[in-house]
C-alpha cells in the first residue's frame, strides 16, 4: 500500500504510476482530483494522508501484547536501539526498527512492518522541537522507556536543558499507565531530577556509583575500541567493543540495561558488544585513498562534536590528522559562540589541519588562525562540496592521514567520505 505524503518539497500523489508500477496494490490519498484522473485500482480517499497514517500504526500497534521499548534522547539512539536488538536476539524474536526510522514518518513505518510473532519489538523516537515528541511516544506506548541523555541537540527549538528533558520525558508519559520501566541516564542531573519518585526506575552511568549498571576500569584503545568492566546487579563483566569513543559507553549501558531487565544472559551480551561495529557515519572507521577516515557525518551538535574530537586526540598514530568541519545546525542565536568553541577543542586535540564547509565552520577556522596562531596552510575553507574535494586533494596527496569528519547531515559530508573511498 502507496501512502502519497505531501512534503515541503515532493507531493507523493505525483508518484502514483511509479508506485504501483514499483508493485503497489493500492494506495491512500488526499487529493479527490487523482481518484478521478488515474486509472489504478483500491485507492482509498482520506482527510489526510499522514494522519491516517498515524492511525494505522496506532492500531497496528494495538494488536500486540507484548513488550515494546522506546529509546529517545539527545544522541546515541540508533547505536542502542541497534545495539539492544543484537542483544535480545540471542534469547527472543526481536525486531528492531530499521536505521533512524523515528520521526512522524518514520516511526509509524517502523511500528506497521513489524512482523506478528515478534517478542520483543524496540523503536528509536526522535524530535527536534517542542511537541514532537509526545503524539510519537503515544503512537508508540512503550513498556519500557529509554533515555539515553540530554545534551545541547537542537538547542535552537528549546531555551533550557529542562525543557528538553520535559520534551524527552514524553517516551515516559507514554508508558502504560499501570508503569512501565523507566531506564535512564544517572549522570545527566537534570534527568535524575525529573525521575524523583519514579517507579520502576533503572539507571545507568559512569560517574554516579549507585547507578545499577555502570562502567568502570575504562581503557581508551584508540582505534581498537575501548576496553571496561560492566557493574551489574548480579556481578561484574569485562567488556571490549570496537566501538571509539568514551560516549559509546552510554549507548553500550543503555542497551545492556534494557537487555538485563528483559533476562538476556551476561555472557551474551558480552559477545554482542565485542562484535558489534559503528552504525554508518558513527565513528566508522573507512579506508580511502588518503589515509584511514573517521566517518562522524551522521549529524553534529556541539557536545557530539567535542566527544568526536575528544575520541580522535586519544588515538595514538604517527598518521597527519586531519579534521574535516561542517556546520552544525540548528543551534540558534548561539551559533557563532558554540562554533568558535570548537576551536578550542580542535586546538587541544593533536589536529594538525582543518578543513571547513559552511559560513559557521569558516568561524571555527578563523578563530583557530587568530586565537591559536594557526597559518593558511593549515587552514582552507569552502563554499560548496566541490570546492572543498578539491582542497583535500590538493593538500592531501599521501596515503598517511586520519581523517575524522564530521558536520550536520544538511552538509551531505556522507557524499564526500564516498569520493574519498
């Protein structure tokens, strides 16, 4: 079934014939006028079309007993969503939605494809401004609700970390109201707050010694990932992943907190993180033809930025490293401060050139050459994605660099990593 969807840009009605070329046995519309101009069958005439949507993965949804977990928070939903799937395999029918699928289109997709015999079913839930979140979470009605931390995301929509955690507390409200469990972030004070009196609350961290699961003896392997030992109620667990950077700690607790209280074996779980590799654009390791990339494009917000770059200091290499910066969006009348931030971090990190693209990133580079004295050549800015391939390659001619990139997906850096593969 063909849902045509009318977006800023595309009107899904305008589909149609591809669509059930592409095999559609019907299709839902809003638009009366290609019911009555096109020749394809089973076309059902709605008020609107996401709407109705909404309403089928509602009562798709319904139709199933069993227990569904919702993950939202700042970062690190698709590595735990991802992560917590891999886990629950190993002792139940899980389904896990595909990819980011997590917003008012996505979400519902994921909820209508989930196949009947499924035991346990875990979703990502998203939202970038006020009042997203909660008619998702609703939609959804997890029995058990995932926060994986607040951080400065999208702090454009939303003037004080509170009002964050009050948008992210929506997968919360959500739950059935006989209360469902509530797994949530130990080190983010703000979240601990709002979890006052909550029932049924689990924790996770590493700073905070009474969260239930916890890491502690962190060793930082570079490239090779990260080495630990899990805390957990019923004992201890030495840990690798090759996942880089400390913040994956937090998706690795997080998923190792649902699949615990869903009575996955220890040991299990234990073979699902030294096996489990970056989501696309994650801090993925690639090779290319420069040199070894650190693909970080997935999104950047200021505090991803500085856990990327944080990570890219502590890998010990004889290779040039390099950063490749696009602007971070969506972060309002703080834009400018929060980029010449960056300058700071990349000036402590070992980084020994940057690349930009954007007018914001160009701020990062301009505070680097006149707060850090860094010189031209080690500095060059672009306008388009063209320009910018041409600068690494003109700078860039061994095969001995590490290249870390990362930037807001509206800079399409994902297009570039693939030109340099």
């Amino acid at each position: 079934m063909f849902v045509a969807i009318k977006g800023t840009y595309h009107n899904g009605h305008q589909y149609l014939d591809d669509a059930f070329a592409r095999g559609a046995s019907g299709a839902i519309i809003d638009e009366a006028f290609y019911a009555k101009s096109t020749p394809h069958p089973n076309l059902v005439i709605v008020g609107n079309t996401l709407t109705a949507l909404h309403q089928m993965a509602k009562s798709y949804r319904n139709l199933f007993q069993m227990p569904l977990v919702g993950i939202t928070g700042s970062v690190g939903k698709t590595t735990t969503k991802d992560l917590a799937g891999r886990m629950l395999e190993t002792r139940l029918k899980a389904y896990a939605s595909p990819g980011n699928y997590n917003n008012e289109i996505g979400l519902p997709l994921s909820i209508l494809n989930m196949p009947f015999g499924t035991d346990v079913g875990v979703f990502e839930v998203g939202a970038q401004q006020p009042g997203e979140l909660a008619p998702l979470a609703n939609m959804l009605g997890p029995s058990i609700s995932v926060i994986t931390t607040v951080t400065d995301a999208h702090r454009g929509f939303f003037d004080t970390e509170e009002d964050l955690v009050k948008e992210k507390w929506g997968i919360v409200d959500a739950s059935p109201l006989a209360g469902g469990i509530v797994i949530l972030n130990a080190d983010v004070p703000s979240l601990r707050s709002k979890a006052t009196g909550q029932r049924f609350r689990v924790e996770f961290g590493i700073k905070r010694t009474a969260a239930m699961y916890r890491a502690v003896d962190i060793v930082d392997k570079g490239l090779e990932g990260l080495s630990f030992t899990l805390v957990h109620p019923n004992g201890n667990l030495p840990m690798h992943s090759p996942l880089l950077g400390r913040h994956n700690l937090y998706n690795i607790l997080a998923a190792v907190s649902i699949a615990m209280e869903m009575r996955v074996d220890a040991h299990a779980i234990q073979e699902v993180v030294a096996q489990f590799f970056a989501s696309p654009h994650r801090l993925e390791r690639k090779a290319s033809r420069l040199g070894i990339i650190v693909d970080d494009c997935y999104n950047a917000s200021p505090s991803a930025v500085k856990a990327a770059v944080n990570t890219f200091s502590k890998i010990e290499t004889q290779k040039n490293k390099v950063f490749v910066f696009g602007d971070m969006g969506e972060l309002g009348a703080k834009s400018l401060d929060y980029h010449q931030q960056v300058a700071g971090w990349v000036q402590d990190a070992g980084i020994k050139q940057i690349f930009t693209i954007g007018d914001m990133a160009a701020e990062t580079a301009k505070t680097l050459q006149k707060k850090h004295g860094w010189t031209p050549n080690q500095i060059q800015t672009a306008h388009s994605m063209d320009e910018l391939e041409s600068h690494i390659n003109q700078s860039l001619k061994a095969e001995d660099n590490l290249i870390l990139v990362k930037g807001s997906r509206s800079m399409a850096l994902d297009q570039l990593v693939d030109q340099l593969k």
